[in-house]
C-alpha cells in the first residue's frame, strides 16, 4: 500500500513540475495534482501503520484516521472545482488534515511503546520467519524509509540550514541525515538516542504581501507573484520613470505623437503601479484605478488617429483592450453589488437578507471573473506585453513625428494648432445627438454611444490639461456629470436584463439559444423581483435628470468657456 502512496506523490511531482502548475493552472490540471498528492500521503502512511505490529488499543485511531482521510479525498472529488468555496473547503481540508494526522500518531504510539524502533530491525536469525518480518510485503525500502520516518518524527536531528526566502515564499530544509553503520556491532539491537536540542519553530508565511509600490522598487515586485517564475522567462521592466511622472508635462510646440507618447507612458505608470493591488485583491479601489489607467491608453488610439504608427501600435492597443475588459468584469460586478448593498441598507430590518441568494450568486460569479482576470495577469502573453511596450516607450526615437507628406508638403503637428480643430470636431459629434435626444423616447443604444463621445471629449480635455488651463476643470466637471448619468443608465438598463433572466432561467449572465432550449422555470424569487422593480425605477429617475445635464452641455455658455480654454493655447 506504500508502494501505491509514493507512485501517486511521484506522479504528482513529475506532473507539477512538466506542466508548471500554479495558483492559475486550470481546474483539471490542479484537481490532479492535488489529488495524488492527498491520496499518496493516506496511502503512504496508512502501509507504513500497517508495517508495526497491531495492537487493539490503536485499531480505533487507524480506522478514524483513514476515514477522515478518505472523506476528505472524496469530499475534494465531489465538490472541485464547481462547489469548491467556503465553508465546504474548509470541512474537506479539516477532514483530511484530521486523517493524517490520526494515521501519523498511530505511527509515532506504536514507535514510542515497548520497542524504541519497530520490531522488525532486530538482526535477522537463521530460525526467523520471513514472512513474518518487514522485508517480506512491501518491500526493504519501503520499510527502511518508515523507520527513518518515525525515527526522525521522535528524534530530529540537530542540524537545520538556515531559511531560504524568495520574495513570498519561506521554506525548509533538513541537512542530510547520514545512517552510520558499524561492522562490528551486527548482532546488537538498534538503538535511538534522544535529541538534545528542540526544532526550531516552522513559521508559515502569507500567501501574498501587501506592496505598496513607490518610486525606488524594484520593478520585480510589480509583475511577479507568489508563483516562482522561471528567471529566464521572468520580463525586466525599468519602469521606474513611469512611476515618478507626477504629470505628463505636455507642452503647447510638441508634436502630437510626443504627446501621445508622454500620455502613454503617464498612464502605463498607473496602470502598472496598480496591477499589484489588483492581484491583491484587498482593496476594490486598486482594480478600479488600474482598469481607469487602460481606459486612458485606449483612449489614445482614438484621439491621436492619424499621428501613431499603426503598424506597431496595433497590438499594444489590442493587448490593451484585452487587458480592460478582463478587469472591467470584475469591476463590472462590484459596481452591481455596492448597488445592492445600498439598496439592502434602505430596506427595513425584516427584509434585510431577501437578496441573500442573489448575493451569493454574484459573489461565485465575482470568483469566477477574478479567477479569469488573475490568470490573464499571470500570463506569459502578459508579460510580453509590458516587456515589449516598455521597450516601444523607452525608445525615443520611435516616436519622432514625419513633418511632411510624401510629396514633401508641410503636416499640421504640433499641439497647438493640431488640438483646437480636434477639440471641435469632438463636441461637435456630441452636439449632434440633439435632435436625437429630444425625441419622446430616446433608444438606450442611442444614449450609450452618446456616453462613449462625451467620455473621448472629457478624456482629451484632461489629456491635454496642462496646456489648456485650470479653466479645463470646469468644462470636465459637466463632461463627467453626465457620463456619469448616461453610465448609471446603461449600467441599470444592463443590470435589468441581467435580473430577468436570472428570474426566468436561474442562471447568471446573458442567455444564449441553448439555455432558452433548455429553459426549466426558475423558482420564485420576491427579493430579486422587488429590487427588479426598484431598477427599473431607478432608471426612469435618471431619465429624468438627463435632461438638466445635457442642457449644459448644449448651453451657449459652456460653448463660449469651450473656447476661451481652446484660445489659451495662444497665449504665452
């Protein structure tokens, strides 16, 4: 049975090591490893139990401990990885935490009774029994390695090397252990002294720690985690002018790709400078940032069309926007749960908990988006990303700007006369929605692509702030009034659609043909169906604030600040 326990931990090692397993290798290949390894150690110490002779007093912590430890095996089958959440987690890790450590005892009371080692290392004699002895069975070795086992549980050795740390891992080793044999003592009975010094105390570290990063750090702390990453495949980001741009320093005779290129940089500072915090989890704020930060460089692409060189850009802009929407999920769904808490905090005492289900429902899918999220800014693509991008910042000479076209007829480049027309041309496009706006029912399609140009307006007037003036902040605030207003609405309008089909389906998420096929009635839910309604009322008092906020915007006041920002481009 031993035998069978060290094949299982030695699949599981070989099969950790060629497939590189870590905190975000997928359900199936984590289920495996984790597998082996809990039923090689029950085997394992289960046939060495079985190896000393049986007495009656231990036969009832034999059989506990290899029945806590095989429900806890099958507890894992049963619940990874689709109900793998506390407090089951917790009841399977107890239980085969409490077998092994059942088995492990009856190994140590049955070492520490009569005999001071198992009986079986008495020297062989010429009318002893073979079969009866722990050579025969398993085999030498593995009765040779239970002793040692026992042997070192009771009696450690004295020397330890010292802690070996990396970044967020600890760990021990034991110095070898030299078996001494002496050729002229055959015939006596082994004997085991008794230690004379105590182990150190083993300390188990966090799983991650909690960084804030500042100028000075290293740039390995921003993009590693607690996974040991091969130091060849491990990016080398110098990223620490990036963090210390305080701002974009943005000036009135730069050539717009000089521009872009300082935005980018400023704003990849951010976004790095908050992927650590993301991973964290700690802090839902950090995510938020981040996420804010990739807005901001996908913004670039539309706003400085035109003045990049596509051909390289393209795929940063790409890696970009894959990065967004993987952090947008979580942030999407922690938007729609401080929502409903609020929601929860305005109800009486007595229907505090009717949305206990939904709640719950939302976390796992919460789980679900962060795992994904996770496993993207674990990637290997990732880490290219940022590798490659930074070198595409750091080379100076990747952003000079032609001067001429092909015929050698001078090109319109520099801020200041390049950002009036475009600041223009934008308000213009959101301006246009204006007969559109006025009609009695506006499409909630309509009012969405409306936030999308007043968010590329707002975003250049904050790009190019420091040029423009602290008058900017006036026009942003009304910009931000009513992107918020138009969010809050499609956020709603969203979250209803959502709530539908989660009382009509009982499953989370946009449904496809397949679940309509599959459609089982969902049971009846009260609290889902009354915050349904206050959604919807919701979104009809937004509707009605609208109005107000698009006024502004269509005032001829905010045309004439508009300008006077533009004109301060032309002063000195």
């Amino acid at each position: 049975m031993s035998i069978i326990g060290f094949i299982c931990i030695a699949f599981a090692i070989i099969y950790t090591v060629f497939k590189s397993i870590n905190r975000f290798s997928g359900p199936g290949q984590i289920f495996l490893a984790v597998g082996f390894v809990g039923a090689g150690v029950m085997f394992m110490l289960l046939g060495m139990t079985l190896l000393f002779p049986g007495k009656i007093n231990k036969i009832v912590i034999l059989s506990t401990g290899s029945m806590l430890s095989a429900s806890g095996i099958l507890g894992f089958i049963l619940l990874y990885p689709d109900n793998w959440f506390y407090p089951e987690v917790a009841y399977v890790m107890v239980a085969h935490a409490l077998g092994t450590l059942f088995l492990l005892s009856n190994m140590i009371f049955q070492e520490s009774g009569n005999n001071p080692v198992p009986a079986q290392c008495e020297p062989e004699t010429e009318n002893i029994d073979r079969e009866n002895t722990m050579f025969s069975g398993e085999s030498q070795l593995t009765a040779a390695l239970s002793s040692m086992m026992i042997s070192q549980i009771i009696n450690p050795t004295n020397e330890f090397s010292e802690w070996s740390s990396t970044g967020a891992e600890k760990e021990i080793y034991l110095g070898d252990v030299e078996i001494i044999i002496d050729e002229t003592e055959k015939d006596k009975n082994c004997t085991v002294e008794s230690a004379t010094e105590s182990v150190p105390e083993t300390t188990f570290p966090e799983t991650m720690t909690d960084l804030t990063l500042e100028a000075g750090d290293n740039v390995d702390d921003l993009i590693t985690t607690t996974d040991n990453i091969p130091e060849e495949s491990t990016p080398v980001i110098n990223v620490k002018t990036f963090h210390v741009m305080k701002r974009t320093d943005i000036k009135k005779d730069d050539h717009m790709r000089e521009a872009a290129h300082k935005i980018l940089r400023f704003h990849f500072g951010r976004m790095l400078k908050h992927e650590r915090g993301t991973m964290l989890g700690k802090d839902i704020e950090e995510l938020h940032d981040m996420r804010v930060a990739a807005m901001r460089m996908r913004s670039v692409l539309q706003v400085f069309n035109g003045h990049l060189d596509m051909d390289v850009m393209k795929p940063f802009f790409r890696s970009i926007k894959t990065t967004r929407k993987s952090l947008g999920s979580v942030r999407d769904l922690d938007v729609f749960m401080e929502r409903i808490l609020k929601y929860i905090d305005s109800l009486p005492d007595e229907r505090q908990s009717e949305l206990d289900e939904l709640i719950n429902t939302l976390l796992i899918e919460r789980d679900k988006a962060r795992g994904l999220m996770l496993l993207h800014l674990d990637s290997s693509k990732y880490d290219k990303f940022k590798t490659k991008f930074t070198k595409v910042l750091e080379k100076e000479e990747q952003w000079d700007e032609s001067l001429t076209d092909k015929d050698g007829k001078p090109l319109p480049h520099r801020v200041r006369d390049v950002l009036p027309p475009l600041l223009y041309k934008q308000l213009a496009a959101v301006r246009a929605y204006d007969d559109l706006v006025h009609e009695s029912e506006p499409s909630y399609e309509m009012l969405h692509a409306l936030r999308i140009d007043v968010k590329i307006l707002r975003y250049t007037l904050e790009f190019f702030e420091e040029v423009l003036g602290d008058k900017t902040n006036s026009l942003v605030k009304d910009l931000k009034a009513l992107q918020d207003n138009l969010g809050d609405i499609h956020d709603a309008v969203v979250a209803t659609e959502l709530l539908e089909n989660y009382l009509k389906y009982g499953k989370w998420g946009i449904i496809g043909s397949k679940e309509m096929e599959e459609h089982v009635i969902a049971p009846s839910d009260p609290g889902t169906e009354n915050y349904l309604r206050y959604l919807k009322n919701n979104i009809t008092e937004l509707l009605d604030t609208f109005p107000e906020l698009w006024e502004k915007i269509m005032d001829q006041n905010f045309g004439i600040r508009f300008s006077g920002v533009i004109a301060s481009l032309y002063e000195d």
